[in-house]
C-alpha cells in the first residue's frame, strides 16, 4: 500500500525528453516539463483505518512559443507520436494566439538554466513498513480519546513525491526531486450545544522532508493535549466584541500571510487575468515603490532557499532561478510575485513564482515561500505590553473580498491578555479589518527563535482550477486596536 518510490528516475524522464527533441515542432522557442508523481495517504479515525489513497501519475506539457504567439499542450502519452502530437498542438495554439493574443508571448524569456534540487529526506516514506505506520496511527488516534465527549478524532499522515525535469530548446535542464509529508490529529469535542474542535500533530504544518518529521512534531505525544484543549473549550466564556490589541500566533498568521499579502500580490491578478475567477486585487502597479503596506516592523520576503519549506525550489516552472528577494521592506511595498512573463507584460520586477499543479496545468504566478521576517521581540514581551486583548491560534475560517482587502478571520482558540498577562480560554475567537490598515497596527514581532515554518497544501486559484503547496514561515506578531468578535456577534 505504500507506492514506490522514485518509479520513474530522473534517467527516464531524460530520455523522454530525448525523445520529444527530435520530434519537437518547428518553433521559435519550446520547453518540456515532464512531472512523475506519487502520493498515499494512510488515516485511522475512531479507531478504525479509513480507505487509503494511493496514486500515480506521469505526463508532460510542452510549450510553444511561435512569432507573438504562445501554446501549451499536456499528454500522458508519452510515446514517440504522443509527444510529437502534444508539440504540434501547442505549435497550432501559438498561431492562434499570434492571431488573437492579447500580449506578444515573444516577451517570454527563454530558459537556458541548467541545475537540479533534491528534498532533504532523512527517513524515506518507501523504508518504513506500512504496519509501523498504522500502528503509530493507531496509537495516536487512542492518546485523543481521552473522553466520552470526545465524539470524533482521527490521526493521519499523508506523502508526495514528486520528480520533475524542464528542458527546452534554449538549453536549459532542471531537475527536482521532491518529497512532502503532512501529518495530522483532529479531535472534535460536544456538549448539548456546544461543539469544539481542535487541530494538531502538523495538521497546519506540512514541509518538505520525510518521516523524521514526525519525532520533531511530538506527532503521538502531542495528542492528549489536542483533546484537552477541544474539551476545555466547551466550557470557555465566548470571545468578547469590542476593539482589543491582538496576538496572533504562526498558526493563525500564515493565513493572514497567505490571502491579505500573498494573494493580493500576484502580478496576473493585477494584470487582471484572474477578475473572472479568484477575484482582482487592491494593489495597483503604481503603488510599487511607494506604497506603504504596514507598519516600519513588516518585512516579508519571498524566499525559495528555506530548507524544508512546502515551496523550496532552485528554479519555477517556466525555468527561472529562485532567489530570495523582499517584497515588503520595511512596511513599504517593492515588488510582486510576478513570473518572468507577467513581469514583461507589466514592466515591473518580480519572483520566480510561475508554477503548476501538475503536467496537465501550465504555470501561472503564484505564491512560493512567502514569509515574514522576524523581528526582535520575545513571546512575553509581545503579551507582556497588551493592556487589553486576546491571544489567537489555529485558524477555523476566513472570508475576503474579491479584491483582497476587507477580510474577516475566525480561530478555534483564544486566550484573554489582561495587563500584560494571559488570562483564561475563551472560544469562538474571530476579527476583521482591512488589509493594508491592519498591517499598519502591525508594533511587534516576535525574534527568530519564535519563527515557525508552516504552510498549506489546498492554494486554489487559476481555470481550470490548481491546487498548490505554499510555504510560509513567520514569528507571532501583536496588533493594536483590531475589532474582535465571539461566536455570538
């Protein structure tokens, strides 16, 4: 049940790739992404294990670039013909788009990059038998049931492997080996009521590594305290509703990270290519350079070298190299994430943050490691200097608008802060704001040791639909004045 790993190497994907340079069509530019991926995903809820789910999949998009005309075409057939065929119907989408295109493609810069990047794996998913796997699940799933009132709880651990090769007829050769593991525990908890839940063991907090991921998580040990938790928040008062400064920990952070910076940067959504699906954004492209997103304390960075993180990469999909740039300095805004293309087109510079889902998506700018600098501030010094206000982790909902500014944010716990000390749990904690006025509250920010590298596995954006990792690392940050709201408002 566990798939296997590496079925399709690097030394295969590059015959296959010999294979389409012979066959490719007449063009000025093409390139071949070839992507094999593996995946399983092992759950025990309630004492009992779940249908696993277990997959394979392998293809390839070409792409075409033809005088001002740009084309993609995805194939699983990766024969001879197969792959002759997929180049000529990315060639015949390039005249077409040379005829009705909207941007000249002959802006998109050709990839002579050669380089490859392997994940940091120390226990492989492939060497560890699928019966010690169940079975630490199995204890993990019994440490939650600690109550009757406990009425759910489950334990699971999922892996991806992903081998990738870009070449294309500029020279360039890029190879990655990747491997994720995202783990998880989940107990839900009721009285009359009242229902809780509470998330842990890594559910917010996938990288890239393998099983060893689980000792640096106390992925068994921290199950008990997921189930106290949950039930104490049955009994905890509901949140106040008033303005209140506010703690938000890194597992509530790298979602405020993710849809009121990261989304609202995108440089094709600016462009306006995503209006009709994910919405359009607030930011506009004179604002880069003078636009002041935050407070002096925010400094976010996109930054693909962070070792473990979801989107470490050595190069994007369209064959760039990956370096660390900043995009907030200092509270002001300086740049995009932008790929090459959307950088041409709009005159601004950019990320290497062109990426796909897969072999059957063309890349698209999206987030990478998108993550907040740290700052110089100890955790009781952040709560230690709120008068009035509330702690908050673990995110439980969001909502925002379509052009990513007006958010609201609910969590599934909170603790008060009276006079600079954490006071008792309170649930339902939720609060809301606007973007670039929230991030202006922004006065303190916790110091590196407080870092967390986190991130999400379900960044949906694009049509046909992508779903995408995104990695974001970030300290606990305090706001001041932020509108707070319970479960009752």
């Amino acid at each position: 049940m566990s798939a296997p790993v590496n079925f399709h190497s690097l030394h295969d994907l590059q015959a296959l790739a010999k294979v389409f340079a012979t066959v490719a069509p007449a063009c000025d530019y093409w390139s071949l992404r070839l992507v094999a991926e593996h995946w399983d995903r092992l759950e025990v809820r309630q004492g009992v294990m779940e249908p696993a789910a277990l997959g394979h999949s392998l293809g390839a998009m070409v792409t075409v670039v033809t005088r001002a005309g740009l084309g993609y075409a995805a194939t699983n057939d990766l024969s001879r013909a197969g792959l002759r065929a997929a180049g000529r119907q990315a060639r015949d989408w390039a005249l077409a788009h040379d005829q009705h295109g909207l941007f000249d493609a002959a802006l998109l810069p050709r990839a002579t990059l050669q380089a490859t990047y392997d994940a940091p794996v120390e226990e492989p998913w492939g060497e560890v038998p699928l019966s010690d796997k169940l079975a630490l699940l199995q204890q993990a799933n019994a440490a939650l049931a600690i109550s009757p009132r406990i009425l759910d709880c489950s334990a699971w651990l999922g892996w991806n492997s992903v081998d990738q090769l870009l070449v294309s007829s500029a020279g360039a050769q890029i190879a990655h080996h990747l491997e994720f593991l995202h783990s998880g525990l989940l107990a839900v908890a009721n009285a009359g009521d009242q229902t809780q839940r509470r998330l842990g063991g890594g559910a917010d907090w996938p990288q890239q590594g393998g099983l060893e991921r689980l000792a640096a998580l106390g992925f068994v040990e921290a199950a008990p305290q997921v189930a106290e938790e949950a039930l104490a928040l049955l009994e905890a008062p509901e949140c106040p509703t008033e303005t209140l400064d506010l703690v938000l920990m890194p597992s509530q952070m790298m979602l405020q990270i993710h849809e009121s910076i990261g989304h609202p940067l995108e440089l094709d959504r600016i462009l306006g290519d995503e209006r009709n699906y994910a919405g359009t954004s607030f930011v506009t492209p004179a604002m880069f350079g003078q636009y002041r997103y935050g407070s002096e304390l925010l400094n976010v960075t996109f930054d693909p070298g962070v070792p473990g993180e979801l989107a470490s990469v050595v190069a994007d999909d369209d064959g760039t190299l990956a370096e660390r740039v900043h995009l907030i300095r200092n509270g002001v805004l300086e740049r995009p994430l932008g790929g090459a293309l959307s950088q041409a087109r709009a005159g601004l510079p950019g990320t290497a943050n062109a990426r796909a889902s897969g072999w059957d998506r063309p890349p698209i700018d999206r987030m990478g490691n998108l993550n907040l600098e740290p700052g110089s501030a100890t955790l009781a010094e952040l709560i230690g200097g709120v008068e009035r206000g509330v702690l908050m982790e673990t995110n439980r909902s969001w909502s925002i608008d379509d052009s990513r500014n007006k958010f609201q944010f609910g969590c599934e716990l909170g603790r008060l802060i009276i006079d600079g000390e954490l006071g008792e749990l309170v649930r339902n904690p939720g609060y809301l704001g606007c973007s670039a006025e929230f991030w202006r509250s922004l006065d303190g920010v916790g110091a590196a040791d407080t870092v967390e590298v986190r991130g999400l596995c379900n960044c949906g954006k694009g049509e046909p639909n992508q779903s995408l990792y995104v990695g974001h690392a970030s300290p606990p940050c305090r706001f001041r004045q932020v509108d707070v709201f319970g479960g009752g408002a």
